[in-house]
C-alpha cells in the first residue's frame, strides 16, 4: 500500500488493537510481535522511520562485549540469543563479523582472551565461532594498517554486523504487507479518554497535509526513545522514570586506513569504553562515544571533543593515521537510557536493559534497549498489556517471523564513483518505501550522507528531481527540498 491508502485505512479503522506511538526499532519491535500474535496493529511516526536513533548505530549486532566489565551478563545473554534472530530472518541485511583485538603486552593478551572466552560461554549454542588468541604475524597480515611497535598478537572473535535502518525499512514493508498499517510524518498530539479516565485512542497530525485526525485503539504504545519522557507527558508528568539522553558519535573514513575485512575492537581507551574500526560496505566507521547530552534533538552532531577523541585513539593503533582532513563523514544518535530520576550515574553505567512501564490512564511505555534486542522488547512490552488484561491472551510467534527483503538488484547505472548505489535502486524505494523527503531516500533508504557527504552532496539535485517528478511537486517545492537536505546534511 502507498502512503495515501494506509492514511486513508487508518482513519477509518475500527478494529485497531494495538497503536504505536514511535517508527524506530522499539516501535516496530512492538508492531512486530503484535502483529505474530493475530492483532490489528498501527504506527504512527513523527517523522520518517528510524530517523532518530535507529539510524545512527554503529551497525554492530552484539550482545555487548562491554556490558561484561558493568556486570550486565542478562542483558549480554538476552541480546546473544537476539543476535540470532536478525542473522537469521533478516540474512540480506546482515552478517557474520570477525573482530581483532590486538595487545601490546602479554598480561593484557590473556586478560582479553579470558573475557572474550566468557562471551563464547554466554552464547552458548549460539556462538558464532569460537575465541582465539593468535600472534603478532597473524595478527598483521590480518590488519596490515594496525601499529606494529610494540605488538605482541591479537585476540580474535566473532560478533554480528547489521544495516540499521535498512531493517527499520524491511520491518515497515512485513508489516504493512501482512495488514498492519504502519505510516510517517503523522504525530501525535494528544491522546482520547474513555468514560474510565483511561486512554482509548489519540489525535494525531499528518505533516504532509496538516490534517488531523483520530485513531482509537484498545491500547497504546509509546515508543518513541529519548523523547519517552515528553510522550508520557501528554498524559501526566508525574513519573518517576527519567530519560537519560547519551550522545554517540562516529566518524567515517575510507577503507584505507583498515585495508582489512575485519573489524579492530580498541577495548580500552582514555574514557575507559571501547572503541570500534568497523569496515562497513565500502567505508570504515569509528566509534562510539558515550556522553550524556543537555539537549533533545532530531539531529545531534558529533562534537569536535568527541571526533578528537576518536581520531587520537584510533590512531594510537594504527600506521597510516586518518586526521580531520580523511573523515568522509560523522553522525551522531542519542540513546535512550531509562534509570530512577533519583539515579545519578554516569551514562556508561546505565544498564541498556528494557524496561516496560504502565500509566494510571493504561499508556504503556517501553524505555531503555538496544537494537539487538528489538523484537524481544517488543514481546515484553505485549506480554505486559496481555497481564494488565487490555489484549486477551496469545502466544508470541515473532520469533519465527521472515522480514521482508527490500534489497534491489545492484547493476544499472551508478549514482557516484563513491556511493555503492545506482540510479535504478533509489528509483525502487521513491516508489516502493514512503519516500517523502530527500533526506528520507538519501539518509535511510539508502546509506549516502553517512558513506560521504559531499559525494551525496554532488548528487542532490538528481535525487530530488526523481522525488519530485514521483509525487508531481513543482520546481518551488524542489528549491525549498534543497535548502531543507542542506539543514539535515549539517549534522553530517
């Protein structure tokens, strides 16, 4: 269905179980295990899918070598055996990923290799390939860029690699393909009472018309990550839960400066977190940074502290060192941690746990998570509603659920000699993925601001002619799509 016909079902619709407030991987997680439960589901999102956090990971399927060191082992243990389920049902947008941690010390080297041995142990029949220690030589022709002074041999592991938004996409076209009515750009405002005092529907905004219009539901869900708190507030503020927004940041730079298949994981850096060298297609990503961010926003940027940051401790380990000049990107995502307002600690010490809540008026709020534990955040959070006794009771099959392939076919003619796409591809999503925006098919259908921005930059005005000649806009709506993409591409 075309965005126009699930706008249209969703006014008209009487028999909607379960809304979703949020198109990101909480949201959709949710939708996703409703619906494998025989349930009418809707979403709505405010802007495009996955435009906040979900796009801005470091495209890493883990279960979190460094929650270990936190003494989270649940939550490594829940997103090992989450891992599974993305490699396995969403296989064309995932992979099996080699990491290297290389030691300068031998005490550090078996230090490593014990800890990682733990993660092989806590994955159980899961594991994705066994740890092991190999030496300097091995080390090098697997990483011929890294630092060799000093080196004594690496530690080799096995973790899981994604496309984040490109899932984000993939679980909207499953849902709406099975019935679901999942749609963007729609908002909402405020929320429908019943006779109860408890919520039965909402108001909601399509941003593309500037209608309103209302949706009932026998319940509903608000996941819409850092912004949680603000959602819940439609209601009452008078919570006890507090969102606490922290800032990761990356930094993209060529494939150079890794000349390697697999990922390099700087397990100790001068904060004390781990820093990740991820090839990606056809770039390498950095990062991430953890810092508690003052203010919400649908953009964050890297900082210069923090692109400093990353730079200098990358570089300690390598020969060919990228500087400012090398980085063909950075993007920024605020993650969504959920802890007691009275709870003072540092971000990096906030559990990335889920965590389901109840309202006095039945708004349900899923806050915390990760990516890799999407779906399962989205069969707690129904789980939770069947117990309050607002759904009548069914098991969860989301599990064993086949996400939709969206993937085009490659050839046809290349967009740029720097991005990995061709005109032919984002032809396919204009007609097939609710494209809206430049930035919709630029940032998230395809992968181009965060490959290169000045590369997707020299391709702008070709884009947003293809958008424009799709929806029938005129050339005063291509001037003002041009000066709106150059805002987003800021953050970049």
């Amino acid at each position: 269905m075309n965005r126009t016909q699930i706008l249209s079902e969703l006014k008209s619709a009487s028999d909607i179980d379960i809304l979703v407030i949020g198109g990101g991987a909480s949201g959709l997680g949710v939708a996703l295990d409703g619906m494998s439960r025989g349930f009418k589901v809707a979403v709505l999102e405010k802007v495009d899918f996955g435009k906040g956090t979900s796009s801005k990971a470091t495209k890493l399927l883990h279960g979190g070598v460094r929650y270990l060191q936190n003494g989270d082992v649940g939550l490594v243990i829940e997103a090992l055996r989450e891992r599974e389920f993305v490699l396995t049902k969403a296989s064309h947008l995932s992979r099996i990923q080699k990491f290297v941690i290389p030691h300068y010390s031998h005490w550090e080297g078996w230090y490593y290799w014990a800890g990682l041995k733990t993660y092989d142990l806590l994955s159980a029949n899961r594991s994705l390939g066994r740890t092991s220690k190999i030496s300097k030589e091995e080390t090098l022709q697997l990483l011929p860029n890294l630092k060799k002074k000093g080196l004594k041999g690496g530690i080799v592991y096995t973790d899981g690699q994604f496309d984040d938004t490109r899932l984000c996409i993939d679980l909207v076209s499953t849902l709406n393909n099975s019935g679901s009515l999942v749609i963007n750009y729609c908002s909402v405002d405020n929320f429908i009472y019943g006779s109860n005092d408890k919520i039965v529907g909402a108001i909601a905004t399509d941003h593309q018309s500037g209608e309103s219009f209302e949706v009932k539901a026998k319940c509903i869900v608000n996941a819409t990550g850092v912004f949680a708190e603000q959602t819940m507030a439609i209601e009452s503020e008078d919570t006890d839960i507090k969102i606490v927004p922290a800032r990761g940041s990356h930094v993209v730079i060529d494939r150079s400066f890794l000349q390697s298949d697999e990922a390099i994981m700087i397990p100790k850096t001068s904060d004390g977190r781990v820093l990740f060298l991820v090839p990606w297609k056809n770039v390498v990503i950095m990062g991430t940074t953890d810092v508690v961010s003052k203010t919400l926003t649908m953009e964050p940027k890297a900082t210069d502290e923090e692109i400093d940051f990353i730079l200098k401790n990358a570089s300690q380990y390598l020969e060919k060192v990228p500087t400012r000049k090398d980085i063909l990107s950075t993007f920024a995502g605020l993650r969504p941690l959920a802890a007691p307002k009275k709870e003072g600690r540092k971000s990096k010490e906030i559990s990335r746990s889920h965590k389901v809540v109840q309202s006095k008026a039945d708004l349900f709020s899923i806050l915390g998570g990760k990516w890799t534990t999407f779906r399962k955040m989205g069969e707690d959070t129904i789980d939770a509603i069947i117990d309050a006794g607002k759904l009548s009771k069914s098991k969860s099959h989301s599990e064993y659920m086949d996400i939709y392939n969206g993937s085009t076919i490659e050839n046809g003619t290349p967009i740029h000699e720097a991005l990995p796409y061709s005109w032919e591809e984002l032809k396919h999503y204009i007609q097939n993925e609710w494209v809206e925006h430049a930035e919709d098919l630029l940032c998230r259908r395809s992968r181009c601001i965060l490959l290169h921005k000045e590369a997707t930059l020299e391709i702008l005005d070709q884009a947003i002619e293809l958008i424009a000649t799709h929806h029938g806009y005129d050339t005063a709506w291509q001037a003002n799509e041009r000066e709106r993409f150059l805002e987003v591409a800021d953050a970049y």
